[in-house]
C-alpha cells in the first residue's frame, strides 16, 4: 500500500510535466529511480500507465483515466497532510482532555475565556472523570489529575499551587453533633463517603507524624464532589472537599472546617501528557496556559 501511494504519486508527478527528467528534479530522485518505480507500479497493476518515446512521456489511455481519479485524491492527501502540519507549526485542532469535576473549576474555567480568545482554532473536548485514566488507551491528548496518581511515563506539568483536603459540616448539623477534635471522633459522625470506580475514597490524615485513614461511614456516598458538598450544605453530614474549591462557603460560614491541624497539604493538580516528542502547538498552547507560574 505505502509503495503504491508513492509510486502513485510518482506517477501524476511525471505525467504533469511530461518528462522524467522534469519529474526528478520536481521530486529530488534520480531519473533510474523514477523510471524503476514506474515499471514497478504497471508491473503491479498489469498495465500500462506511460507511452515513452526517446523525446517524451505522456500517459495513455488508460494513464488518463487513472489520473481523473488519482489527481483529485492526492489532493485531498496533500491538504489533509497541511492540516495535520499546521497542527505542529501554530495552535489549531482539537485536543481531547480529560479532568476531574473539581480540577475544572478550580484550573480550567478561570483560563478558559482568555484561552479560546487567544487560540480561536483550538477545541477543547473536555471530559469530566474523577478516576485516574490512561490517556493512551482512551485515546485523550492530556488530562488534569492529583499527583499522586499519574502514571510515572507521563510527562506532568504542575498547575495548581498546594492543595488541602477540608473536612467540613453545615452550622446546622453542628447544632446537634459535637466538633469532632480527632480523626477518630468521625466514628460518632455521618460521614458522607466519595466514590471513585474503584472504590470508596477513605480518609486520610495526618499530625506529626502520626497518619491514620477512616473509611467514611453514614447515610449516603456520591461519585460527584458538588453533590458531597450540597449534602453538607442541606446538614446530611460530614463531608472531604478540596479547600480551595470550598474557601468562599467556609469564609461566608455555610461551612464549619474542622480537623485543618489533621490535613496537611499536598503538591495538587499537574497537567499530564504522554510524550514530549512532536508536540502539537495546540497542545503547547494549553500547557503554557494552564501551568504554574514560577
């Protein structure tokens, strides 16, 4: 197949200009390389493409037929080709990219009005996954996860300063349940769980030194943080968000955190890519967009 589309394209080369010797220096070959690659191709095909005389070069009957459909193919060939060169040389194409809820508003939406006005012909397909995902296999240019679990092949870039998690309750649960003081003081608690597609989030904790997890028990478990978060609003129970996503409901005081000396804090979101080799621009763009300052 790579040997006929060459050949092919050899071919409509030499009967354009009419001459092999044309056709070399257009293609940068050798006239024995083009001539062996046209015996090649009517060999294959059992017919002849070229009527050559010791003066010219021009296509048969059969050639000419062959060039109406052939021409207007390479062509379309050479046009998909600089769509796909374009996409090395300046930020165009789609990137497919995959993020967890919280990391969308907290990295992605507060750039992204500034980043479809700078790369107008770049389209973000966003997905929206808490779990950690193999970009490869499902086929996404990059994605945005916790440090912790990327993949080590991965190229990461960091994108979020240091985060938290914060255990937080509404005023009105807290009105009948005591503040719990230690992570083991959740046991008395509704702890409202999270759920990834492997399993269910325990918490994790720590104090000088001393680390302890708890697996959240109580009324209900969500595989979306907003609705962990409007649990705790409506009094359900405890509940784990990023601090950051949550700052404003905690400083307006919808929100008691509690255990903040148990929660200590951890390097965040990092933007994450198979390979460094051939970046696409469009791919480029988004990184310098999204990423951390130094």
């Amino acid at each position: 197949m790579k040997n006929d589309l060459n050949d092919l394209a050899t071919f409509a080369t030499v009967a354009e200009e009419r001459s092999f010797t044309r056709a070399a220096a257009r293609l940068g070959m050798s006239q024995s390389a083009i001539s062996h690659s046209m015996r090649a191709l009517e060999k294959r095909l059992g017919l002849q493409l070229l009527a050559r005389t010791t003066r010219s070069v021009s296509p048969t009957a059969t050639g000419t037929a062959l060039l109406r459909n052939l021409n207007p193919a390479l062509e379309r060939i050479e046009l998909s080709l600089a769509e796909v060169r374009k996409q090395k040389e300046s930020p165009a194409g789609r990137i497919r990219l995959v993020i967890p809820r919280t990391a969308t508003y907290l990295v992605l939406l507060p750039k992204l009005a500034h980043f479809a006005r700078t790369y107008p012909e770049i389209t973000l397909e966003v997905t929206s996954s808490n779990d950690p995902v193999d970009l490869v296999a499902h086929q996404y240019d990059a994605g945005i996860q916790i440090g912790e679990y990327i993949q080590r092949d991965m190229i990461a870039v960091r994108v979020t300063k240091d985060m938290r998690l914060a255990v937080v309750g509404s005023p009105e649960y807290f009105k009948s349940h005591k503040i719990p003081r230690t992570p083991r003081d959740l046991k008395d608690h509704a702890c409202i769980g999270f759920r990834f597609s492997t399993g269910i989030y325990r918490w994790e904790f720590e104090k000088a030194r001393k680390a302890l997890t708890v697996n959240p028990q109580g009324p209900v478990t969500f595989d979306d943080p907003d609705h962990v978060i409007q649990a705790v609003l409506n009094g359900v129970g405890i509940g784990t968000a990023m601090e950051q996503s949550i700052a404003k409901m905690i400083s307006d005081g919808h929100l008691i955190q509690v255990l903040k000396d148990w929660c200590p804090t951890f390097p965040g979101y990092f933007l994450y890519y198979p390979s460094r080799r051939n970046q696409p621009a469009a791919l480029a763009a988004l990184i310098n967009t999204l990423k951390l300052p130094q």
